[in-house]
C-alpha cells in the first residue's frame, strides 16, 4: 500500500459504475492494493481482494444469494465482510471470526469512487454533474506511467493547450498569455478567465476573434475542476486521477456542458481521447518522474503561477507520495 494518510483518507475512483451490475464480481487496484468490487443486488461493495482463510484472490469467486464466495474453499462473506459459512466445517463458522477488509465505497457521476481509510471529506463535488441542464459524458480511464501528481498538473497547466493540442483546440492568432490570478479557496488554489489562446469561430455577427478563457479550482491533491465559457455556453470538467500504483496512474474525466454541440458523445468521447493521446507521451517524460515542490528544482514563468500554487499547497499539505 502507498501509505500517505492524505490519499489514504480521500476518495478515488477505481471504475465505472455501469461496468459492475448485481451478481457481477470485478477487480481494481487502489494505492497498491487490490480490490474486489462485487455487486450483491442492492449495492457495490470494494474490499481488500484477499480471502481470510489463506489469501486467495476474492475477485476469483462468485456473488450467491446477497454473499461473496471465495473460489477456493467456498467460504462466504456477507455484505458486512464477516465470514458467515465455511463449508469444510458449517457449524463452526462463529468460532474462526474470519472477516473480509472492507472499504469505504459509493457511486457518484457515473464512477465507482473508494476510500481505503477513514473519509476526512465527501466525494470531490461536480456542480455541473449535480444539474440536470448540463449534459455529462464520462471519458477515460487514460492510463499513464507517471505518478498522478505530474498528471493532474498536467490538467492544470493552460499554457500547453495550444501548442500541444492545437489541431483540436484550433489555435490562432496569438499565444501570449496574460497575467492572471490565483487564489486560495478552502478546496485549495484556483485561477479565474485564464486566457489561453484565441480563435477564429464563426458567430451571430459573423467570423471573428474569440477569446478562449478557463477557470480552475484544484479541490483535493489529485482532483481539479475547470470550466471554459463563451456568452451563455459553458462547458466543465472534472479530472480525478487515481494512484493505482508508484508511478501508475488512471484518469477519469467528466465533462459537462449546457448547450448543444451537434455531436454524439462517442463524438465526444473521441475528441477527449485525442487530447489525452498526446498528453500522455509528454507527462511520461518528464523527469524527474516525481513533482519537485522545490521551486529551485525547475524554471518558473507568470504563465505556471496556478502550477507553482499547486505545488506550494501540496507541500503545506504534506503530501508525499508522488512529490520530491
């Protein structure tokens, strides 16, 4: 296990919800655990994937009658984790006080979300993904081999939008960005009307220059939120990457928007694979692998402050996984 109590205690999402229905058992690895997310009819369960008798992987059972059963030896776990039957000697179950290690676990925006600790917060709040006005799409997971602090950077990091993604984002004019700036907010640092880049878009008074603007609030040490803006259309994500392992991450993305595109989602969802594509060659080069939060260890620009405030509050933080 990757032992940080910050991440510890936070909330992760390990799958999609619409992946596991009643009866289904599936695997998922968290912070360097396995896990078994079974789903008993009525709710999804995430546990450590570890029988009590001698180890064997939980994932390899099957879900009868509301209980886990191990593959192994046919022991069976109700939804509390206490070992309920041992077949081997049925009327001496009480006596091996065998239980399974269960986790914290919920739904939420379409993801399967766990906490291996004790919670010190809710579930990371998607207020777009709470309104119904607003369209969502779930995209990803995109796998990295890179800690997820370097990842969820990477999504705070405007400034590599229209170089790096420029034949989606349609960069045009000018790339200079202007001062803005950053904030401390009770999540932790935000940024409002970054300006990007510009583009050329056709509108009701005919083709010109548009301003393409992001707002971001980081809301745990590896979740952020940004919202994109034109007059009343109004487009959010929210990016949570999960530390599977060391240098081993997930990225699930939620996009919302209020307004139509014209496009499917699987249109959609192509678009936000194409970006991560080209992310996740970048972000795996990076070296050192581990974020320096040291701001001596890399050269800084007023175009990094919403990065180099992440970084700070990571360190006020105290977190250790993943940084330098």
């Amino acid at each position: 296990m990757l032992n940080d109590p910050l991440l510890l205690n936070d909330w992760h999402a390990v799958a999609r919800a619409s992946t596991i229905q009643a009866g289904d058992v599936k695997r998922a690895r968290l912070l360097g655990d396995d896990l078994v997310l079974w789903h008993d009819g009525r709710e999804i369960h995430a546990w450590l994937d570890q029988c009590a008798h001698r180890g064997t992987k939980l994932s390899l059972g099957k879900v009868r009658d509301q209980h886990l059963v191990c593959a192994y030896h046919g022991w069976c776990y109700d939804n509390s984790g206490m070992c309920t039957l041992v077949p081997a000697h049925p009327a001496d179950t009480s006596s091996f006080n065998a239980k399974a290690r269960v986790y914290r676990a919920q739904v939420k925006y379409g993801l399967i979300w766990v906490c291996l600790g004790t919670p010190a917060q809710p579930v990371p709040s998607f207020p777009e993904g709470d309104d119904s006005s607003f369209r969502q799409v779930l995209a990803g997971p995109y796998h990295f081999k890179a800690y997820a602090t370097r990842v969820l950077e990477n999504f705070l990091d405007a400034g590599h939008y229209p170089f790096l993604h420029s034949s989606q984002m349609a960069a045009g004019t000018r790339y200079e960005m202007e001062k803005y700036d950053v904030q401390s907010t009770t999540d932790g640092p935000a940024a409002k009307d970054v300006l990007t880049h510009r583009i050329w878009r056709e509108g009701p008074n005919g083709t010109g220059e548009v301003e393409v603007t992001y707002s971001f609030q980081v809301l745990r040490p590896l979740t952020a939120h940004y919202t994109k803006t034109y007059r009343s259309e109004r487009f959010a994500m929210m990016d949570t990457v999960t530390p599977v392992d060391e240098a081993d991450s997930l990225v699930w993305s939620i996009m919302a928007l209020n307004y139509s595109t014209g496009n499917s989602d699987e249109a959609l969802l192509d678009y936000q694979d194409k970006l991560t594509v080209q992310d996740i060659p970048i972000v795996e080069s990076q070296r050192p692998q581990l974020l320096p939060l040291d701001p001596t260890r890399e050269v800084h620009t007023p175009s990094d402050g919403l990065a180099l405030a992440y970084r700070q509050w990571l360190k006020k933080l105290g977190l250790k996984y993943g940084t330098l």
